[in-house]
C-alpha cells in the first residue's frame, strides 16, 4: 500500500510540475510576433499580450483587446516550430471574467489558427490559466473562443518550451 501511495504522489508531482512555469525557463512568447482578428481601440494591439507587462487591469493600458468578433482570435507566430510544455493566459481581473468560457488554446503549424486544441476553459473561475501541453508541437499559438460573438481581452500570454531541432524533425522522402 505504501509503494501505491508513494507511486501515485510521484505521478501527481510529475504532472504538477509540468503544468507549472519551469524554474529559469525563458517565456518565448516575448520573442514572436503577435496578431488578433481585431482590435477594439486603437490602444489595444496583440503585442500587448506580450509585452512582459502582467497587470490584468485594462484600464491600465497593458491588454490586448478585440471587438466583439464572431470566434475572436489572438496568435503567436513563435518564428520556428517548438515542442511546446506550457501556456500561461491571463485575461482580465477588473471584470468581464465570463468572456473567457470555452476559450482554446491550439498549437501548430496553420497561421489560420486550425490546430490541434492544447486544453480549453470551460468554466473561468480565474484570471489567469494555466495549460500543459506537453510538448505539442508547432510555430503557431492560437487562442480563440470559437463559436460566438464575444471579446477577447488577453493581458499576457506566456510559452514555455524547446525548439524542435532538426533532428527531433521528422522527413519523409519519396
């Protein structure tokens, strides 16, 4: 019984510490170039959503912001393919909590955004949200609330990972 308990804790804290910010790991996103299906003033540009800056108050100046588009969309192109553990949203904390229900984070290599789903909110019961996409990998980070007319506030986005190596690289040749 105590090797089960020992076993399922070690598994427990195996999967803790992926779905946690990596001691000393560079956030990539920083790094890429950033875009959204809109922009609800002239203030509120994707590059906001990585701009290093975490205040989740949008009064402040700090958030990215589309209107209210139909499947409004935030992207990443991280300028090369990684092998993507990590994605960090964070979203506002001075209101507007429910627009983030069914929000999805997506991982690969399509700039129109149809990737593989990472995870998705279904209830926002917090600002900020944390998903382990263990090592999906792609070029592209998309996060997008699909399927309705809503506004997509993102006040930072950080990715944490390793970039593919050529290697890691898998070529077929005919």
């Amino acid at each position: 019984m105590k090797t089960l308990v020992a076993l399922v804790l070690l598994g427990s804290l195996g999967l803790a510490r992926c779905c946690s910010r990596p001691p000393g790991a560079i956030n990539i996103a920083t790094s890429g170039e950033a875009s959204q299906s809109s922009n609800y003033g002239a203030n509120d540009a994707a590059v906001k959503a990585i701009d290093g800056v975490n205040d989740q108050n949008w009064f402040n100046g700090f958030c990215s912001h589309t209107g209210a588009d139909s499947s409004p969309w935030w992207r990443l192109d991280m300028k090369r393919k990684y092998k993507v553990n990590v994605v960090v949203v964070s979203g506002r904390s001075d209101c507007c909590l429910e627009r983030m229900r069914n929000l999805e984070v997506r991982i690969g290599n399509s700039p129109d955004n149809n990737n593989p789903v990472c995870d998705k909110i279904t209830i926002a019961t917090s600002a900020t949200t944390t998903f382990c996409c263990n090592g999906m990998e792609g070029q592209y980070v998309s996060v997008v609330i699909p399927g309705r007319n809503e506004y997509l506030t993102l006040c930072e986005v950080e990715v944490y990972g390793d970039p593919v190596t050529q290697t890691q690289e898998k070529h077929v040749c005919w």
